[in-house]
C-alpha cells in the first residue's frame, strides 16, 4: 500500500465521527508523521479535500449557546457541566489542527509549520481523553449533555484566509483559554477534584505552545508578505471574529506566547488599566 501523504492523513481523521477514534487516529498519525521526520524521510504533505465540516458523533446535541442550560459551577453538576464544555473544545482542536494542513497545503510552508500543527493535534487528542477519564470518574461521558454549536464557525470563515485563521484560531479562541484555565483550576482545586486539577494543569502548560505557534506562523507569513503584523492582526480579527475580545487578559502567558499587549487590548470592549 503506498504510503498516506499528511493531507490525507488529515482528511482520515477529520471524516472520523467518534470521538475516541478520532483521537487515536490522530495519534497515531502524529507519531508516523514524527517517526518519520526523525528518520529524515518526512512524508510528504500531498493534497487532500477537507469536508467544509468535521464528522462529529450523534451526541452531544449541538444547541445555540444562549439554550445550553447554565448549571452552579460549584455543584458537582456544575463541574460535569464544565468538563464536558472542554471536552467538546477539545475534540474541536483537535479537527482545527488537522483541518490547517490540507485546506491551506497549496501555500508552500516550512516543514517545521507541520511539526507544530501535527504535535498540537497530537496533544488535543491527548487533552479530549483526559478531560474523558475526568468524565468517567465522575459517572458521566462526552454526550450526555448538550455543547455549544458554532465551535466550527471561525473555521468555516477563514476557510479561504491562511493568515485569517492563524489570527483567530490560535491567536484569539486558544488565547482565551489560557485567560479562563487558571480560574477553573481553582475551582476543581477547591472541590479536591485532582484528576481534573492535573488534567487541565497540562492542558494549561501545553495550550501556551498552541498560541505561540499561531503567533509564530503569523509572524512568519507577514514577513513573507511584507506586512506589518500588529496592523495586519487586528484587521483580520476584526473581519473574522465576532465580538470585541474579553478581559481579564492572562498578560503573563500571552506574553509567554509571543503576543503582546498591543495586539490584543486594542480588540477589547475595555481600555488596559493605566499604567503610570
Ligand atoms: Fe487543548
Ligand atoms: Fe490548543
């Protein structure tokens, strides 16, 4: 059998359903695509037709935010409520790093562009299981309640902008994620929750490797296009992402991945507290 081009690799893990499958594939692909590399034969990006959509299970039910039932974040209903929102945004990343390869495998990238997507799925699909076991401990699976649809939307709007979803996917949604992981730390710590502690502690240190990759890449193409990266971010952002970006900024972290300040208060419905 010839061997499968990383597009079509892609493309296998993207048209997967279930949602266990779907990361085993995916898994098992990062480490063919590595195993690979570090023989020195890397295998070759190819090209592949990425659905518009990922093949997603029958259940969870996909609502409009505004009807996903809200539950106390304290109860313990609360907190199988919130694992099984990260596990739903977990098993999305997972779709976003494959879906970059073929949809923008036209644009002639570095391999070590690959290298980043491929070890950020590889650690999604890694992040769906964990937030799983979470699940279980507690009674409870991925698809016993209702998630958010929409998650796709950024995707389907940068289906044709490269830079577009570098600014949005990485550089906006999975920033935001390292401003809200802290406080549900907090919150699973102070129910002795460890499992769920230790499992976002991780998705928390691995997810700052996510951000830096978009802000890398997105650096490296308005080098390649003679632009000027700040400029160019908050006119995508603006174009592509709806809604002003929400504050409390984890600064910290974002400085950590290569974003800066001026990047991303100027797309905030505040103004960054005065300094001096
Ligand atoms: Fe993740
Ligand atoms: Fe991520």
């Amino acid at each position: 059998m010839a061997e499968m081009t990383l597009s079509e690799m892609a493309v296998d893990v993207l048209t997967t359903a279930d949602g266990f499958e779907k990361t085993k594939k995916s898994r098992d692909y990062a480490a063919q695509w590595f195993a690979a590399r570090e023989a020195g034969t890397p295998l070759s990006i190819g090209r592949a037709d990425a659905p518009l959509r990922p093949s997603r299970p029958a259940k969870p039910e996909l609502l409009d935010p505004r009807d996903v039932p809200k539950r106390k974040p304290g109860s313990p209903q609360g907190r199988i409520a919130l694992l099984h929102a990260v596990a739903h945004i977990e098993l999305n990343a997972v779709d976003l790093h494959w879906d970059i390869i073929p949809r923008f495998a036209h644009i002639e990238m570095p391999l070590g562009f690959y290298d980043d997507w491929v070890k950020s799925a590889d650690e999604e699909s890694k992040h769906f299981n964990l937030i799983c076991d979470c699940l279980k401990e507690l009674d409870s699976f991925y698809g016993a309640l209702p998630a958010h649809a929409g998650m796709w939307r950024a995707a389907e709007d940068t289906v044709d902008d490269f830079m577009g979803r570098l600014a949005v996917v990485p550089m906006v949604l999975e920033a935001r994620g390292l401003d809200v992981t802290p406080g549900m730390i907090d919150l699973f710590r102070k129910a002795k929750a460890d499992r769920a502690v230790a499992s976002l502690e991780t998705i928390y240190a691995e997810e700052v490797g996510h951000v830096a990759y978009g802000s890398k890449w997105f650096h490296f193409l308005c080098g390649r296009h003679n632009l000027d990266p700040k400029e160019q971010f908050h006119t995508l952002v603006r174009k592509y992402f709806h809604g002003a970006l929400k504050p409390p900024f984890n600064e910290e972290k974002r400085a950590e991945a290569g974003l800066p300040p001026d990047f991303y208060w100027p797309l905030a419905d505040q103004h960054p507290p005065r300094t001096r």
